[in-house]
C-alpha cells in the first residue's frame, strides 16, 4: 500500500513540509510506504482545457504531472499540502493538481484523499475547502482527524510548536492508513460499488 504526499510549497523543507512529515510517519508506523513529492518550487503551467489527453493518454505538457500521473495510478491514496498565501491554496500547487487529476482518466474511486493546509494565521479553511474538492469530484474517500487539517507558523519551528497541529497530523495518518486498509479489506470481500453510466445535465437549447 502506498501514499503519495504533495509539498505544495515553494519551501521544501518548510512549514507545510513539515506537516506532511509527521502524516507521514504514522503512515510509515502502520506499514504504508509513502513517497513525498515536490511540487511548488517548479515551473507547472495551468490546465487549457484542450482534451489531448483523452486521445494520447497524458497531458499535452510533458513536465512533473506525466511524472507523477502513473503513481498517483498506482497509489492508495493522496496527501495534498499547500501553504495559504492568499487565503487560498498555492498557484502552482493548483495547477498541478488540475491538470494532474483531470489528465488521469484511470478509475480514482476509493483512493484515499486527504488535504494538510499552513498558514502563519488565516486562510486555513478556506484553501482546505478548494482541496478536498478535487477528492469528492473523483469519488474518493476524505481521511479526516480530530480538527481540520492545518498547522499554524511563519517557520517549521513555529510549526513545531504547535502541538494541537501536529496531533491533528499524527491523527490523519493514523486515520488515513485505517481508512486505506479498511476499503483493501472491503474491495477483497465485496468488490467496489457498482457504477452508473455518467449522466450529463446540460441546460442547453
């Protein structure tokens, strides 16, 4: 079982990365491997819209989202962190995951998805709110903890100081691998649920 953890921030080893750390090691505790991806110092451009990849089976630009599209394949589930600049989530980190989820056409249901948000103050719930989005459009189970998922600080050491934060990430890796194990289990002895032909609703004359 694998996870894949997204550092939304342009920081590597910074306040949101040090978050996704402390998921992670939870997860790792309970046997999952996981793998963090970097992903806010890049140059990602943003999603147009132009469907190639529904003929050629990736995104027209060839960069980190065709890297990651067959992991994220592959995986059990998704950690996406993001620092809150302006009250929402990274630029670049939404980019990457617009194009990264539209561009993978592989069936996402039952992955589990969660979301981890850093702010020095404010904006936490609502850039929380912008990515768990991306995991109930997908049909994907939400891992939750014991408050929303967000650690507060202008440094990792102010992070490391939020000992309410870090609880909250340690439960949502806990959660999470309960969750990932649980729908293995549930796969095994009564399959995925049944799905329907999609139904489009176009109000269009």
């Amino acid at each position: 079982m694998k996870v894949l953890l997204i550092n939304g921030s342009q920081n590597a080893n910074g306040c949101t990365y040090t978050a996704l750390i402390e998921v992670e090691k939870k997860l790792n505790e309970q046997e999952i491997e996981t793998e963090i991806i970097q992903v806010g110092n890049k140059d990602i451009r943003g999603c147009i819209g132009c469907r190639k990849c529904r003929t050629i089976g990736k995104c027209i630009f060839d960069d980190l989202v065709n890297e990651v599209a067959p992991k994220f394949e592959q995986a059990d589930g998704i950690v996406i962190g993001s620092p809150v600049y302006f009250a929402s989530a990274n630029g670049t980190l939404v980019s990457f995951v617009d194009r990264l989820f539209y561009s993978v056409a592989a069936d996402k249901s039952m992955k589990v998805g969660a979301a981890v948000v850093s702010a020095r103050r404010g904006g936490c719930s609502a850039t929380f709110d912008e990515l768990n989005k991306y995991f109930t459009i997908s049909g994907m189970p939400i891992a939750s903890s014991q408050y929303w998922n967000s650690v507060h600080g202008f440094t990792p050491d102010d992070v490391r100081k939020d000992e309410e934060g870090l609880q909250t990430m340690r439960t949502l890796g806990k959660n999470m691998a309960f969750l990932i194990k649980s729908i293995s289990l549930g796969k095994e002895k009564f399959g995925l649920p049944e799905k329907e032909t999609w139904i489009a609703t176009h109000f269009i004359r």
